[in-house]
C-alpha cells in the first residue's frame, strides 16, 4: 500500500488531510468502474448547471401545436425528443430540470449523512463510556425505524417539502456510517502516531480533529455516496405516493404524473422509463464509487 | 440461552422506542392534543369512548402508559373513516402483504443463491462482466418503478395479468383461505411478486457470490480438493453450505426490511396490503389507522430482526462460544 518509504518509525508527523485528499483523488483513475462512477457524476452535475440551456422550455408550461390545439400525449419527434405529456408538458424539458431537484436532494441529503455520522462515529469511537453508550442507542433505536413507512408519515404530517424529505431521510441514515467509523476510529485511537501526538500534549479534540478525522474522510465519502442514491429513490418513492413537493419538478413528480395519467396503459414508454434509468445510473454511480473507495482504503473488505 | 435473552430485550427495547417515538409525533401534529384518536367522523358515544379509552383529558406522562397498556391489549382505537377498530382492519389485510412478501422472498432467494454460487463459480468470465453490473441496476432502480415497467408491458401492453388489485370483481368466496387458494388471487399476486422477487434478488446473489469466493479459498476447500473430490462436490457439500449461513439471516432481516419497503409495490398494484393501508391513511389523515399501519409494519420488523439473531446464533456456533464465557 505505502507508494513511498515509509520512516522506521511509525510515527507520522504532519497533517494527514493532503495525503488523504491526493488518494482520493487517485483512486477513480486506477479503477474502471469508480472512474464511470464519477463520469456519471459529472454528467449529470454539468446538465444540472446548463439545464435551462439544454432544455430552454419551462417543464411545467403548457404547449401548443402549430395548429394551435393543445399538444397532448405527442410521441417523441424532433420538436419534443420524448414527447409530451397528456396535459401537453415537453417530457424531456422535465427530464433535464429534474436532474437540479434529484442532485439537490441527493447532495444536502449526503452532506447531512455524512457530517452527522462522521462527528458521531468519531466522538462516541474516541471519548467511548456515556457519549458512546447514548450516541449508539440513538443509533439503534433509528436503525429499527422502518424506512420508507417512517419518511412517509413524516411528510404526510410535517407537510410535503423536499426539505423534510431531506431531513426524513438524514434522520434514518446517519446510524450507518457513525457506526462504521466509530469501530474504525477504535482502531485507530490506539495507533502509534495518535499516542505520540498524546505524549506531546495535543489536546483530545485536536487528535481527533487533525489526527485522526483525515483518515476517516474516505468512509464519510462512501456512506456519503450511498447517501446520494438512497435520497434520490426515496423522494422518487414518496413523491410517487402523492407525498411529494408539488412546487418541483422531480424524477418522482415525473413517474407520479405519468402513472396516474394512464401512461402504462397508452405505452408512453418515453414519459416513464428514463427518469427511472437516470435514478438507476445515479445511484449505480454511488455503488461503483463507494465500492472503489472501501476497496483502497479498506482492503479488509476487498471482494465483497 | 442468555445471549437469547439478551436480543430479546435488545430488539424488545427497540420496539418500544419506536412506539415512543410514534407516540410523540401523533401528539406533535397541528389541531388539539386529541387528534391522534377524535375525530367529528365518529359519532359522540365512540368520541366519548376513545377519550376514556385513551385518557385523552389527562396530563401527557399519564396518556403515554395508558397508550402503552392499550397496544399491549391490541387496542388501536377507531379508524376515523371506517369507523371500527383499527385492528381488525389491519389483521384483514395482514395475510395479503405477509404472502407477497415471503412469496417473493422465497423466489427471489431460491434465484439468488443459485446465481450467486454460480457466477462465483465464472468467476473473471464475460458473463461476470455483464451480470453482476446488470444485478447492481436491479438494486439501484426504484421498485415502483420496475413494477411500472413490468405493468406496461406485462398487463397493459401482453395482456397476460391483470393491471391490480387481489381479486377479480364480482367473484364470492365463502371464507378467506379459500380466496387465497383461488386461481385468480394467484393470477394477481403474480405480477406483484414478480416485481418485488426481481428487486429483492440482487442481495442474496451478490452476497451469496462474496462468500463462495471467500469460502473457495478456506482450507477445508483446499483439503476437499486434496482428497480428489470432484469439484461439484465440493461446491455443493463444502462450500456452498458455509457460504448460505450470512444468506439464511438476510431472509429473515429481509422478511421485516421489505414489510416497509412494499408500500411502492402495494400502491402500484393497488394491492390490499398494510404498506398501501399505511399510505390511504396518511393521505386522508386517518390518524389511528395510521399509528396502528405503521405499529405493525415495526412489529414485523422487530421480530424478523430477532429471528434473524437466533438463526446466527444457531447456524454461526462461533458466534455464541464466543460471547457466552
């Protein structure tokens, strides 16, 4: 693993951060699949920024054929590529706006996700006694939420924003990560170089903010990448259950409409199947990312 | 015996975190502390019941233990618009999410086991190139949405299952297990279990394919193959045997995990199930038939959870050596 000599004693001096952050960024570019992982990212992360670019008509306006009769259930053509909706909507304008809400959802969901579950694993790994044994119950007690009826009944009362699907969905997810990193941080807190850091008079919060959270950084990214993906499946989700935010223009908000429009019955293959093949490569794309990421830094679980 | 003891308390706990947690935020919601169970839906002689039933006009701390002893009892209180006990409700629909469930769950493991072991066995082959990024899709998709895909083409499109719900219209049955024996249930069931099974697989294929890899390479393998068995053998009696046990406890997480999972797969197939129950309720603010889908949905969760430790407990003996000392 060590790309250089390491010094005879395990003692590292310096910040660990930039040599974490410089292998991370290496990693993609040595494995296939993390590497298309990240070319969807930034594909869909680009067609976000220039939606209104590649897609100049407003996905919700009502639109017109040159005869002037509402352009209802049009199949596919050069004007409309994916057709029209049978309230006459351009289906491929709400494809590519709905690209901002499912990033917006996935990313404050992963950012959440990871935080929370990084400052958790690190404090109940590090300080152990009370702050462990209360911060892991929470965990248990979130763990034993079941998912999708607990983010329903959330929105089905808080109110139907993307917010609080944001929040339903951080609220159930944070558990997973704080406890890998906190058996993680177990293992580092009794390393060679954190005790020397202790013999020179650190204080605990900055061994555990500069010494060890670096080393950390890649498992927040993994659980952060699986964030992305959970997020964007559950808002599809609730949205198609009728709990969604009506104000955006989601993936979810797409299949919801086009199946309570009869889509399925008039073969409108076009209105239905790509948003749920965008929601498939999104999350693919965490899969193969995240996977790459415990594969280098992990190597314990290598193979599965 | 008390490493039993202990996840029984473990998962028992769990479960009455959940009720508090629900507890709170039926009584959290907008309108007057008595909405989790009065409703102007029920007439005055129920609306009187429930609030002694419940000890609704008492201090909080006193509403909490009587809420708790009611479940404990089963009483759910009154669905607002049904207008009858919450549990016979949820107990009329119970059959149909537990057969969807496990029906799929059954397929779907059945399938994934064998494909795993098998694409374990092709290891570094075209095939693995394909399959396994193509079960990752599976996983990855939204299952409504596979279920829609599936609609169109399958019931819409070839005609050959119906498009929802559990049973024909106009069809008598003269009691409940006979309507479930019927052909014409099966007929409506199969799509929807065809759904769930294509989206449950994924996990016990990618599982199961992890560990014959690991397990391949154990020494009892290497010794097996050493004593000149024949590789088929080895597979089936030696390897594939460890490689099921982690399989075997992902049912059992699976059966509680997919309860609350099927909400999606219910709705799409207008399928009389708990998960499209919970929905219906939410959405007209059917505040105890709420509590009560969801309560449900959390006590097959808890329970599954416990069975899946037991099972560690008896198929994995390190497990237990380990920790009874």
């Amino acid at each position: 693993m060590a790309e250089r000599a390491e010094p005879v004693l395990p003692v590292r001096t310096g910040w660990p951060l930039l040599p974490v952050l410089r292998r991370m960024a290496a990693m993609p570019l040595r494995d296939p699949f993390a590497f298309t992982g990240l070319l969807i990212y930034v594909l869909f992360v680009l067609v976000a920024l220039f939606a209104d670019q590649l897609a100049p008509i407003d996905p919700l306006e009502i639109l017109f054929t040159k005869a002037g009769k509402l352009a209802a259930n049009v199949p596919p053509s050069l004007d409309f590529p994916l057709g029209t909706t049978n309230l006459g909507r351009d289906i491929y304008a709400q494809l590519v706006h709905g690209t901002r809400s499912a990033l917006a959802v996935g990313l404050s969901a992963a950012i959440i996700v990871a935080i929370v579950g990084t400052v958790v694993g690190l404090v109940a790994g590090y300080f152990g006694g009370m702050a462990d044994a209360v911060l892991m119950r929470i965990a248990d007690m979130a763990l034993s939420l079941p998912f999708l009826p607990f983010v329903i009944v959330l929105t089905g009362f808080l109110g139907a924003s993307t917010s609080n699907i944001v929040l339903a969905v951080a609220l159930l997810l944070w558990p997973n990560s704080a406890r890998v990193i906190r058996s993680q941080v177990l293992t580092l807190r009794e390393r060679a170089y954190v005790e020397a850091a202790r013999v020179t008079g650190a204080s605990s919060w900055r061994i555990l903010f500069v010494h060890i959270a670096p080393n950390i950084l890649p498992l927040s990214f993994v659980y952060a990448a699986i964030a992305i993906g959970w997020a964007i499946i559950t808002e599809a989700s609730v949205s198609f259950l009728g709990f969604g935010d009506s104000e955006s223009v989601s993936w979810g908000y797409m299949l919801q409409d086009a199946f309570s429009s009869q889509a399925l019955s008039r073969g409108q293959y076009a209105w239905f199947v790509p948003p749920g093949v965008c929601i498939i490569l999104v999350v693919v794309a965490g899969f193969f990312l995240s996977r790459g990421y415990e594969e280098v830094f992990m190597p314990r679980l290598r193979g599965r | 015996m008390k490493l039993i003891l202990e996840r029984f308390t473990h998962n028992a706990l769990a479960l009455l975190a959940v009720t508090t947690i629900l507890f709170f935020m039926f009584r959290l919601m907008p309108g007057t502390p008595l909405a989790a169970f009065i409703n102007e839906n029920l007439n005055a002689d129920q609306q009187q019941a429930m609030l002694e039933q419940f000890g609704l006009d008492r201090p909080m701390w006193q509403q909490y233990f009587i809420y708790l002893g009611n479940l404990v009892q089963g009483e759910f209180g009154l669905s607002f618009f049904q207008r009858r006990p919450v549990l016979n409700i949820l107990l009329e629909v119970l059959p149909n999410s537990l057969i969807l469930t496990l029906a799929s769950l059954i397929i779907a493991y059945i399938f994934g086991v064998l494909a795993g072991a098998w694409l374990a066995w092709k290891r570094g082959s075209w095939i693995e190139r394909v399959a396994v990024p193509a079960v990752l899709a599976t996983r990855a998709a939204p299952e409504f949405w596979i279920g829609m895909v599936l609609l169109a083409l399958l019931s819409f499109n070839a005609g050959w299952f119906p498009s929802g719900g559990a049973s024909s219209p106009g069809l008598a049955y003269t009691n409940n297990w006979q309507r479930i024996a019927s052909w014409d249930y099966l007929h409506h069931l199969a799509l929807p279990v065809l759904t769930l099974a294509l989206y449950l697989q994924g996990l016990p294929l990618l599982l199961m394919r992890s560990n014959m890899l690991e397990v391949m390479h154990e020494e009892f393998v290497t010794m097996a193959r050493m004593k000149g068995f024949s590789e088929w053998r080895i597979v089936i009696h030696h390897a594939a045997r460890n490689a099921l046990l982690p399989v075997v406890t992902a049912f059992a997480l699976g059966v509680g995990l997919s309860m609350g999972g099927n909400v999606v797969i219910e709705t799409v197939f207008s399928w009389p199930g708990i998960g499209r129950l919970l929905v219906q309720a939410v959405s007209v603010h059917d505040y105890p038939l709420a509590q009560g889908a969801f309560l449900m949905i959390a006590l097959v969760l808890a329970l599954m959870n416990f069975v899946a430790d037991l099972l560690y407990m008896v198929l994995d003996p390190r497990v237990s050596h380990g920790r009874k000392g």
